[in-house]
C-alpha cells in the first residue's frame, strides 16, 4: 500500500490554528489511514493508505481536517517515492554545509511549478540560491547574511498559499520515516 507524507501548511504558527499532534493524528486514523505518525509540530503526518490518487486524497484530507480543526486546511502531499526523488535530486553539495548554510525545501502545490515559482522567488545576491527541482524549489542562504535574506518576503507573495517550506534536515528525516516502516 502506498506510503505518503501530508505537510499542513499553516498551523502551529504565531498562536494560530493550533493543533495538538494526538489530535491530528486521531483524525488521520478516523479516515482509514494506518501507520499514522506524525513528526514535530510543524504538521507533518505519515499515513499508508489502502487506496492511491494523491489529488483526490489531498482534497480528502483537507476536507476532514478543515471539519474537524474548523480552519481553512491546505496540505501538500508527497508519496514515498516522490520523497526519495526530492532527496536524490537535491543539487551538489546542498545540506553538506550546515555551519556556512540555512537549506530549506520549499514543497510546491499544483498549479504552483517549480519554474513559475523559481522566477518569482525573491532572492539577495551573494547570499541566497534557489534551484528547482520536481515540486520543489531548493533554497540555501548564507549564515552570515541571514538577516538579508529575501526568503521571508515570500509570506506576503500571492504564490505562498501553494508552497510550505521544511528544513532540509526535516526532509530527510521523513523520507527516513517512511522508508522505515
């Protein structure tokens, strides 16, 4: 059965929409799924589902998370393979340098494409990269130049209602936890 990763956009963050994990993951396990695990609080819930269709699985979702949290729910769904294609198809080099570097992936959702989002992606020269891959726009910026960095100006874009952004360590991890079980 396939294995799938839902990345909720949105809650958890400033006081808002606040989502206990037991919770989230109950209501998870009320739509059928199994293996239902979820990792930080950030909202990121591992699940195999009996049945495939990630489009119509992610409107599903959405709706039963909307019903039971009464807020506006925006996942993006990426399968296990999909997951390990992000992974292997970072560029060279990117998280092998965590003391000179910030790496984010930020994970697209449809109509949103990596090239639409890669010519819109504010960025300051000499600090920060961006490279796009399948769904998902690799970014890095430079520790010492942080605070310059153009990557927070992207929450007040019309764009970032189809993007949520994970750390590269916390993308690893859940490919790890989807490989394991």
């Amino acid at each position: 059965m396939p294995r799938y990763v839902a990345l909720l956009r949105g809650i958890n963050v400033g006081g808002n929409n606040i989502i206990r994990m037991t919770a989230l993951k109950a209501c998870f396990e009320k739509q059928g799924f199994a293996d239902v695990v979820t990792y930080i609080q950030s909202g990121n819930v591992l699940f195999t589902a009996s049945a495939s269709g990630a489009a119509k699985l992610a409107v599903a979702i959405e709706s039963a998370l909307a019903a039971t949290f009464n807020y506006k729910a925006s996942i993006v769904l990426r399968s296990q393979a999909e997951m390990r294609a992000i992974v292997a198809g970072a560029p060279a080099g990117f998280g092998t340098r965590p003391d000179k570097f910030r790496y984010d992936v930020i994970f697209l959702k449809a109509p949103l494409t990596a090239a639409a989002a890669l010519e819109d992606m504010p960025m300051k020269p000499g600090g920060d990269q961006a490279h796009a891959g399948r769904g998902v726009l690799y970014f890095s910026r430079l520790i010492a130049k942080a605070t310059a960095s153009r990557l927070g100006k992207v929450v007040a874009m019309a764009m970032y209602k189809n993007m949520t952004i994970r750390n590269w360590n916390t993308t690893t991890k859940l490919l790890h936890m989807l490989d394991a079980v």
